[in-house]
C-alpha cells in the first residue's frame, strides 16, 4: 500500500468491528438510523484510533528503526516525511472528533479514548498489568460507542465477555513481544522486564477460562433467553473455544499473537471460526425474533 495508507494502520480497523456488537445483540440491525449511527461510530473511531498510530509512529520513530518488524513503519524508514505524517494525522483527529460529536448519543466515549491513550503513552505503558487493562479498556470504549452512543443499553454480560476477550489478547500481545523480541525485548518495551513467560502464561490462561466462562453463561442465562426468544444460543460456543485454541496454537507454535489483526486475516482456521461464529448468532437471534 502507499506509505501515507499504510501509516494510518487500515488493517487495525478490524478492531473497531466491536462498535458493531451493539447491533447484533440489541436486535437493532433491521433499523436505519442505528445501523447509520454505528456505521458513523466506527468511522470516527477508525479516524481517531489511526491519528493515535500516527502520532505514537511520530514518538517512537527513532526507537522503531531499532525494532526487527517496527523498523518497516513509513516513519522509522523514512517512506514519510514527519510533516506529512503531522498532517494526515491532524487531519483525521479534526475528522474523527467532527463525527463524533455531530452523530453520538455519547460523544464522551471518544474523548474518554483519546484520554485513555494520551495516559498509556505518558506512562501507563510501562506500569505492569496496567498497560494491558488500558488496551482492554479502550475496547469497551468501543463496544460502548455502539451500545450507549446509539442508544441500545449495554448488558453486563456483553461488557464482561469482551473485557475478558480483549484481556486474552493484550496478555497475548505481550507474550509474542517477549517470545520475539528476546534479549532486547526490553529496549523496545521497557515493561516487558516486569513480565515473563510464565507470568503471561498464567495471565493468558485466565483471561481465555474467563472468556469462555463468561460467554457460555451469559448464552444460557434466563435474561439471554428471554431478551434473544431462543435457549440455543450455547451452540455458538464452540466456534469461540476453537477460535481461542488456534489463538494459543499460533502463539506457542508459529511465533504468532502480536498483532491480532494480522493474525485473523492471515490465518484461515481463526476467520473460519469468526465467520462460523458470526453465523450461528445471526441464524438464532433472527430465528428468535
């Protein structure tokens, strides 16, 4: 792609797909104006999470061109110039910020991300364990956007599945960072010296019970039956427990698990586990209502 495309990280909008969750469990997806809102919600965040990326290339630029993979950034390389990259990524904050406030219900949201993550780069990003919760909290930014912002009201249950999700894949961020990085993992992240594999071992390995766990009880749960008309939901669950199996085969086995975007659009078996899954909820909550 051109470096100026490739500087705002399109693929990581992938991330923003939770503003969507809203709509499938709020039953909303046959009404215009929410599907309108949610299609603005994460067009504002794809601007605003890419002026984050942009920005944090500008930061770190000089450190990149010591990273193995990190060093192919267009700034680090030089495919871009700093003032372009202010520009573009000036540009697409004024954007995001513009949308934001013109079409949510909540406009808060985003100004609490843009916060979250001027906090992580000011020094959250080194405090152990709080790094992770930071990335999994601008998630449930996300996932409120397309909830309160469009006015579905979120359930527990929805909040505590993709804390739980995004947990899994923070922890599993850092234990590929650590597995690839090796002796210099901690001059490129200097939190990692906190971590070791073990440690995130044990951390991924409560975050992906606590995912299943929590999403096998909310599908068989009496609100969820009453609130989707159908008890079947539990047939979704395998498809989330394969998906997170082949998550963990990837990181332990092929040096996967760093980047979670790349990871679902290169690996055939997690997008078949998606889209299965994607599948079988829309099948039972339209057959429900």
């Amino acid at each position: 792609m051109p470096a100026l495309i490739r500087l705002l990280r399109p693929h990581q909008w992938l991330k923003n797909g939770f503003v969507f969750v809203g709509l499938l469990f709020g039953h909303a997806w046959r009404d215009p104006g929410m599907i309108a809102a949610a299609l603005l919600a994460f067009a504002a965040f794809c601007l605003i999470s890419s002026a984050v990326y942009v920005f944090n290339d500008y930061v770190d630029r000089e450190q990149d061109r010591r990273h193995p993979d990190k060093k192919q950034r267009p700034l680090a390389s030089g495919a871009v110039s700093v003032p372009a990259a202010l520009a573009l990524g000036a540009a697409c904050l004024a954007g995001g910020l513009a949308l934001a406030l013109l079409a949510s219900r909540a406009p808060w949201i985003f100004l609490a991300y843009l916060a979250l993550q001027v906090a992580y780069n000011a020094g959250a990003k080194h405090v152990v364990v709080l790094d992770v919760f930071i990335i999994a909290a601008g998630f449930m930014l996300r996932i409120l956007a397309g909830t309160l912002g469009i006015g579905i009201p979120p359930t527990h249950w929805l909040l505590l599945c993709g804390l739980m999700l995004t947990l899994f894949l923070g922890f599993a961020k850092r234990r590929a960072e650590l597995g690839r990085l090796q002796d210099d993992s901690v001059v490129h992240r200097r939190v990692l010296e906190h971590y070791s594999k073990p440690l995130l071992d044990h951390f991924i390995a409560i975050a992906a019970s606590g995912t299943v766990v929590s999403y096998a009880l909310y599908t068989v749960s009496s609100e969820t039956i009453a609130l989707h008309g159908t008890a079947w939901l539990i047939a979704s669950v395998p498809p989330v427990l394969y998906g997170l199996m082949r998550y963990l085969f990837l990181l332990h086995r092929q040096g996967g698990g760093g980047d979670p975007a790349r990871e679902l659009l290169g690996d055939f078996h997690l997008l078949a586990a998606v889209a299965v899954w994607a599948l079988v909820v829309a099948m039972l909550l339209v057959g429900g209502r």
